[in-house]
C-alpha cells in the first residue's frame, strides 16, 4: 500500500550520472594487471560454443590432462595468472623442472652420468619457447642452485 | 592552489622518469631495484621535504594520469585494449610507486607512518575524483581511479611480511575512502564502486582472512551505502536499464555472500533491512533466507512438523546492531518499558501511533526504522518474558501480556499503509531456526487468529503472500508460518472471502496447500 | 515476481567458495585461471 515515492532533485541528479557512467562500464581488464599476450577481450562467439569453461578446469587435476604443449603455452603466454601456476604444477608432476637461469623447462632423458650435491650432468629434453619445441641436449650441467 | 612555482613541471619530469623506469626490463623484482634509484631522485628534488610538498606532488601526479586517460579516451580508433594498456602503463606504474613509498616510508616497525601515508595517498585520489565528478559531470569517467583503487589494493595485499603487519589498517583506509566515495556521493562511480567493493581480494579479506570477523562491520556498512542509494529507485520499481544493472549486480553480490558468507548476512540483517525499501521483496527473502552454514534446516513441508521442539529454536540470533538505541526520542523509550513492565501509562497504547507517524504524505507516512526496532525490541522482551517464567513461545504463552497489548494495539489501531509497515517488520524475523523466527512466528498467527476485522487477517495473508510469490530463495520461517496458517484449522483460512477472492490467488493457495500436504 | 536468480552465472550449488572466482558484478560466469593474477615466483615472470 506504499504506492510510488516521487524521485527528489538529487536521485534525479544522481540517476542522471550513473546512466552516463552506465555507458562506459568497467571492464573485466579494469581489476586484472596487463596481460602482455591475451587482453581479457571477451568477444561473442556462436552459441553453440561452449561459453564457459569445463567443469573443475582450475583444479591441477584438470590440467595434469592436459598436453605438455599446451602447458608450455599456457605457462609463456599467460604468465603472472593461477593459469600459470596450475600449468607448472602439472609440469612437475610430468616431471618437468623449471631452469631460472635459462627460463626453461628440462625434463631427464636419461639416468644423468653424474650427479653431485651441486648439480648434475646428462642428457636433457628441453623446451625452447623461441623456437617452440622441445630438444634434445646432450651433456647438459644442471645445477640445482637454478632449479626454481 | 598555490603550487610552489616550478613544482608542476618538476612532478612531470619526476613522474615521466618513474614511468620510464619502471618499465624496464632491469628494474628489479616488484621494480625495487628503480625504486631506490627513483626515491634518489625525488629527495634531490626536495619533494619529499615537507608534508605539503608530498601532498601536492601526490595530487599533481593523480592529475597528470587521470588527464592522461582523458586524453587516450578522446582519441578514436582505438580498441579498448590499445586504450587500456595506453592508460595502464602509466597509472600502474604510479601505483605502484604509491605502494613503495607506503610500504618504505618509515622504518619497518613504524606502521604508523605507513599508514598515515596511505591514507592521505587514498584522500587526495578521492579528492581528486570528488572534484573531477563535479566538473566533468556526465562526462566524468571512472577508468582512471578505478585501475588505481584496485591496483594499489592488490598490491597492498600481496603476500608479504611487512604488508602482512598492515592489513587491517591498510583495508580500514580503503573502507574509509570507500565509504567517502559511496555511490550517493560520486552516482557516476558507483559501478566501479561496487566492482571495487565486490572484487574477490576484497571480499577474501574483509570477510574471510581478517581474524575475529573485524571486517564485518566494515564491509556492512558498504552494502548498506549501496542500498541507500539504490532505494530510490527500487522504490518506485520502474527501473531503468542502468539501475537495473547495478540491481542485478547488487542480487550477484549477495548470492555470493550468501553461499560463502551466510552468517554475515545472518548478523547484519537487521541493519540490511532497515534501508532496503519494504517492496524490494526478492533481494529481502534473498538477505533473510541465510543461515548459519552449519546448520541443517527441517524440510517445511515435512507434515507435522514440530518446530518447537528443534534444538535451535530457542537460540536468539546474533544481531549486530544496536536496534533498541534506535527508538528514539528517549522520552518515547522511557514510556515503552515502563508500559512493558507495569502497562502504564494507559494512555501509551493510544498515542503509540502517533509516535510513529512522520508525516502525513501517503507511502511516507511512518518512520520505518523507529517501527522495525520497536518491533524487534518489544519482541525481544517478551521472548525474555516467557523464558522468565520457564515457558517457550507458544499461542498460549504469548498473549496476555503487555508486549502483545502492543501488537494487538499496533494491528488495530494502525491504517493499511502503518499496519503493512508494522507486519513486515515482523515477517523480516522469520529467519532460520531461532527464538526470534518462534516467537515471531506464533506472533503473526495469533494476531490472525485474534483479528477483530477481516481486513487484518487479509493485510497478514497478503504481506506473507507477497513474500512466497517472487522467486526463490524464501526464509524458512516464512515457509512454516503460512504452511501452518493455511494448515491448521483453528486459524479457519479456508473460509475467508478473501481466499476466494480470484481465480488465480485461489489457485495459488491450494497449490502451496498441495505442497504441503 | 523478481528474477530467477539461478540465472546470473553463479554456481549456487558449488561445494567450494563463490568470491575466490568471482568475476565481477556485471559478469555471468566466474573468473577463468587466466583472469586470475596469481603471485607466482618472479622467475615465472619470462616476458
């Protein structure tokens, strides 16, 4: 039974404002830090594409199934991001080992012929984000001061 | 005003140097490394010398980057990610000198001069924003002083020692300038307002991470600046598309606090429902539907039920306000407890109405929060009363008494407009499980049961009808007051008029009957 | 009648918490890992 309230000077002021903010609504970009590689742009895609993310995909459960591919990309491309994070954790748990001396991924490629407190010496597969694959390095010195 | 000659260009040229600085590749973890470099700078300067220059340097700088974003959101053909990064580039890295002059002011022990810092950085961008809003006018834009309230906020609360020793002064700066900043005061803000204050870092720490729940209070009193200035307009439910956003933004909010924080809403419901406008009946239900995440609610519809003998029923609920201070004048409360004790003076009951009424302006005739704390005090007395005299609240405990003369007093005496107001106050307790849902409860269906007119058992039907017909989610309390309403023979439902009075309200009811039995 | 509030992108039923992924007032689905800025080591940090 309260029926209408007439709208005061003010609340039509302010009404007035938030309708011109309305049409420059923050944007999901606003609260993230700058991504280098992939801007937070949604962009519209036919419906019938899934419009959200698998079910558990934040979980290392989730990206332990993913290819190791497609976690080197992830880990370059959207660095800074729990994307990352889960990325390298599914990494190590491919037994991947991060070098911070050469910002790159090495994985045994066999038993290494020498191993001291300090590091140890063989034959690694490495992955080469500038060339983008992964090689083959033989008499590789891999000292544990660089393992992340 | 009076910038000390010379200081503008100085700050430019500190400002374009630290910029510069920032982004290059040697500038060090969390560009310490420039930082030291740049603090250098600054003290050949002078500008850290005295306070004022600090300040002025601060407020000159929040000018130069908001100018900037001005400048960059002119320009066409751009996409809004040339935009953002054009306008990023310089606003994070101004913040993120912000954060380590705070974090470095002083030594490490002196949170202090940390603090004071902060606040006057967080005062003047507010300022600064304050004044531009009041310019600019419909051309006011938030880009700028959104990135840097989140972007300084997440700095400060990175996982660090010395930022670890700060927090909650460092959150009690940005609820303050929040607070400042409220929607009613800046209404072209207040959606990065509410992006600001819903932000996931923000929520995560006042609501979960600070210990003992000190951020409750704090973060309460936002949602409470945002109703009140969503009122207005959700008053007059004609809402435009940009009230509907920030409505529906508002409802997402809440979802959240209500899955995650149910026990917040629990508290501060009182508060909530005192500025959220009495026909705003989904987002109420929403706020009054939370229980406490540990407790497992009885199915309403489960047949003969027996609420009066759950554990939880005679717990009173936790509510964080001081809702007896509310009934004022003083003079007014002084008469209330001495009719609650000796029912005298005789002549309250009848002036009771009066002291309610503010105006005779129809819609805005009483005084909403003086009504919902009479109630909920009135209430709480007699919960006390009864459990005096080692009885719980039952048809028969209640009445009889001067607590319910007053109920009695207020269904009567008041008109539709007063009485609405009066029931609703008492709907807005059924809750979960708690001494108040019982009492309440049993309040409303005695008042049903006792009605000398027609008219005030339909006004009761009505305001729980209006309540269950929006959409989910419904309180508990509400679910089992008008199953036993419509179930229980001695209130005779069935057999008022106004149960037939349209196809469809007569259909609805034997639907929810349906349910029930 | 309100709206029906299982409709605003909120997994309602999430066994887990709600506001570590969410998005943002406006948005009708929840953060994504690569919304999410995360402190990961700074060696992390190739670019």
């Amino acid at each position: 039974p309260l029926g209408p309230q007439p709208l005061h000077k003010e609340h039509r002021f302010q009404l007035a404002m938030m309708e011109a903010s309305f049409l420059h609504l923050p944007h999901p970009a606003d609260s993230e830090r700058i991504r280098t590689y992939f801007p937070h742009n949604p962009c519209p895609t036919p419906a019938y594409y899934p419009q959200v993310p698998p079910p558990h995909s934040d979980t290392v459960e989730f990206f332990q199934r993913l290819g190791t591919e497609t976690l080197f990309f992830i880990f370059y491309y959207m660095e800074g991001t729990k994307a990352q994070y889960l990325a390298a954790k599914a990494l190590k748990q491919k037994s991947w080992r991060f070098h911070t001396k050469y910002m790159m991924w090495f994985q045994r490629h066999e038993e290494p012929k020498t191993i001291t407190e300090d590091y140890e010496q063989g034959t690694y597969i490495y992955f080469d984000y500038e060339k983008w694959g992964q090689r083959k390095k033989e008499g590789f010195t891999f000292e544990y001061k660089f393992l992340e | 005003f009076d910038d000390p000659p010379g200081l503008h260009e100085k700050t430019e040229f500190l400002l374009r140097e630290w910029v510069s600085m920032y982004h290059m590749p040697d500038a060090g973890r969390d560009s310490t490394k420039a930082f030291s470099a740049f603090v250098g700078q600054m003290h050949q300067q002078g500008i850290l010398r005295t306070d004022d220059l600090i300040t002025r340097f601060f407020r000159l700088c929040t000018e130069m980057c908001v100018d900037l974003c001005y400048q960059a959101l002119a320009e066409q053909n751009q996409t809004q990610s040339q935009l953002r990064n054009q306008c990023f580039h310089t606003l994070d890295a101004f913040v993120r000198l912000i954060a380590l002059l705070v974090k470095h002011s002083g030594d490490t022990a002196n949170t202090v001069t940390k603090i004071n810092l902060l606040n006057k950085v967080l005062g003047i961008v507010a300022g600064v924003l304050l004044q531009d809003h009041e310019v600019r006018h419909r051309e006011f834009q938030q880009l700028s002083y959104h990135r840097i309230f989140i972007m300084l906020f997440i700095e400060l609360n990175a996982p660090e020692h010395i930022l670890e020793n700060i927090n909650f002064q460092v959150l009690t700066a940005f609820c303050n300038t929040f607070h400042i900043l409220r929607p009613a005061k800046a209404p072209g803000f207040a959606y990065a307002w509410l992006e600001l204050v819903s932000h996931r870092v923000f929520i995560g720490r006042m609501l979960a991470i600070i210990p003992q729940q000190r951020g409750w209070s704090m973060y309460a009193q936002l949602l409470i600046d945002l109703f009140k200035f969503l009122t207005p307009f959700l008053r007059n439910t004609e809402l435009t598309k940009a009230t509907h956003m920030l409505y529906k933004g508002c409802l997402r909010v809440l979802l959240v606090l209500l899955h995650d924080f149910p026990e917040f809403l629990c508290e501060y419901h009182y508060m909530f429902c005192n500025v959220i406008p009495p026909n705003c009946i989904q987002m109420r239900n929403l706020i009054l539907s939370a229980f406490p995440l540990n407790m497992r609610l009885p199915d309403p519809f489960t047949p003969n039920l027996k609420v009066d003998m759950l554990p939880e029923i005679a717990q009173p609920p936790r509510i964080m306000t001081d809702f007896v201070a509310m009934i004022q004048p003083a003079s007014f409360k002084k008469e209330l407890d001495s009719y609650l004790k000796t029912r005298s003076p005789v002549t309250f009951l009848s002036e009771l109405r009066s002291k309610l009424q503010v105006s005779s302006e129809p819609g805005m005739r009483y005084n909403i929060p003086v009504m919902n704390a009479l109630v909920l005090h009135v209430g709480n007395q007699a919960i006390e009363y009864i459990h005096s005299k080692g009885l719980t609240p039952s048809m028969s405990t209640i009445a009889h008494s001067s607590h319910m003369d007053i109920f009695q007093n207020l269904a009567v005496d008041l008109d539709t407009e007063g009485r609405y107001l009066f029931l609703n106050a008492i709907s807005n307790q059924l809750r979960y499980p708690n001494s108040h849902t019982h009492y309440f409860s049993c309040t409303l269906l005695y008042l049903f049961a006792e009605a000398n007119a027609e008219a005030i058992q339909e006004q009761i039907t009505r305001v729980l009808l209006e309540r269950l017909i929006v959409n989910r989610p419904h309180p508990w309390g509400l679910l089992i007051t008008f199953i036993e309403l419509i179930k229980n023979p001695q209130f005779k439902f069935w057999g008022h008029e106004f149960v037939h009075c349209a196809p469809e309200i007569e259909k609805l009811f034997e639907s929810v009957a349906r349910s029930c039995m | 009648p309100g709206i029906d509030l299982t409709t605003l992108g909120l997994n309602l039923n999430s066994p887990g918490n709600l506001y570590s992924t969410f998005q943002s007032p406006w948005a009708d689905a929840p953060c994504r890992p690569q919304d999410i800025d995360y402190h990961v080591p700074s060696e992390y940090l190739t670019s």
